[in-house]
C-alpha cells in the first residue's frame, strides 16, 4: 500500500515572492492577518478562495498556466491559510510581523502603517464582507479596545510623516517604545478575539440538531 505523504510545505518567503511576481497590491503582512481575521469570523459562509480573490479586488490574476495558478493556491491555502489556522488554540498566539526598525521618524512610520494595516486586515477578514458581525462579549470588547490601537498607530504615521512636527531624537525613541507596547497590547487582543469566536462557533455548531442519514 503505497503510503500517504504530506504536501510539501510553502515558507512565508515563498509566499511573499509569489505576491511579488503577481503584483498583489495587499502588502504580505496584511495578507496575514486578514487570513486570520477570516478564520476567527463567525460569518459560516466564509470561503477561503474568495479571500483570496479578495487580494486582487475581486478577481485572480492571470496565469500562464495551470500549474502556475495551482502553486499559487497552494501556497496561500494549503501553506499560509493552514499554518495560521494553529492560532485557534491558547497555546498558539498570533504574532505581527517584527520588522527591525531604526529609531528615525523614517523607522517609526514605517513601523506605526504596518500595524494599521495589519489590523485593518485583521478586521476585514473578520467581518469578512459582511456590513455587521455578531461577535460574542468577550471579542466585541476587544475589537474595541483594537480600534482604539488602530486609531493610535494611525496617528504616529501623521505626526512622523509631518515634517512641521518637531520631534527629538528622544521624543523618537520614546513613540517607539510605546509603538512596541501598542503591538502587544494588539497581540492579546486579536488572541481574545480568535479564541472566543472560535469558542462560540464551536457551541454553535454542537447545539445544532444532528440529521439522521439517509442510506440508498
């Protein structure tokens, strides 16, 4: 019997170059994390294809060939999709990506507009399309307090970018280090938002009614 062999697996490299080479306007950190938002959302008619899609407005680039189109599916569903759906469980939190940041306002720009588009990602996977979403207490809450991150990150890509701002180098320093704090404060809680409304889709899927099978 001939035995079953894994797909081979994609690194985030491969995947981030295969972006590169089909000029995916979602930067790879904000494929990420609406990859996750979208696995955490309790909408039930969420297909990871159409996230996928979703990348390039709607519509899938254009292939040369089957297989080309094929390794890129793969790599996002079957490499990236599957490695991030691990952070359903406690022990696994979501991390955002680290990127080694030079204390410049170039540096904290940069650093401060990857976080919000990390989390605008993360909240549109959530939401998945839909206008409203109904989250449990607990996610509701955090999505909240994440906003309320959001809304500070995007305000140090303002000031940074602004050259009328004056700013030391310690002033610099310092936004950076409460950035960092920003970033985990944001970790805890998409990792709240995640277990929670995979929690309740758990629930809910078990209160449904179990349907007798029909033999022919």
């Amino acid at each position: 019997m001939a035995k079953r062999t894994a797909p081979p697996s994609v690194s985030d490299e491969e995947v981030r170059a295969l972006l590169q080479r089909y000029e995916c306007p979602v930067p790879f950190h904000e494929v990420r994390t609406r990859f996750l938002g979208n696995i955490a959302t309790p909408v039930m008619s969420v297909s990871p294809i159409k996230i996928v899609q979703g990348l390039w407005g709607g519509e899938l680039p254009v292939f040369d060939t089957t297989d080309a189109a094929n390794e890129l599916m793969g790599a996002l569903i079957a490499g990236l999709w599957n490695r991030l759906t691990r952070h359903q469980e406690r022990k696994s939190p979501f991390r955002l990506s680290r990127i080694a940041t030079t204390p410049t306002r170039e540096g904290l720009a940069a650093l401060a507009l990857m976080r919000r588009q990390e989390l605008d990602g993360f909240i549109e996977g959530l939401y998945a399309g839909e206008e409203v979403v109904e989250l449990p207490e607990r996610a509701d809450r955090a999505l909240g307090i994440l906003a309320e991150i959001r809304a500070m990150f995007a305000g140090v890509v303002d000031v940074a970018a602004d050259p009328s701002v004056v700013g030391t180098e310690k002033d610099i320093e310092t936004t950076l280090r409460h950035t960092q704090a920003m970033t985990k404060n944001a970790e805890h809680e998409m990792h709240a938002i995640v277990l929670s409304c995979v929690r309740a889709r758990r629930q809910m899927l078990a209160s449904l009614p179990a349907r007798k099978p029909t033999f022919h």
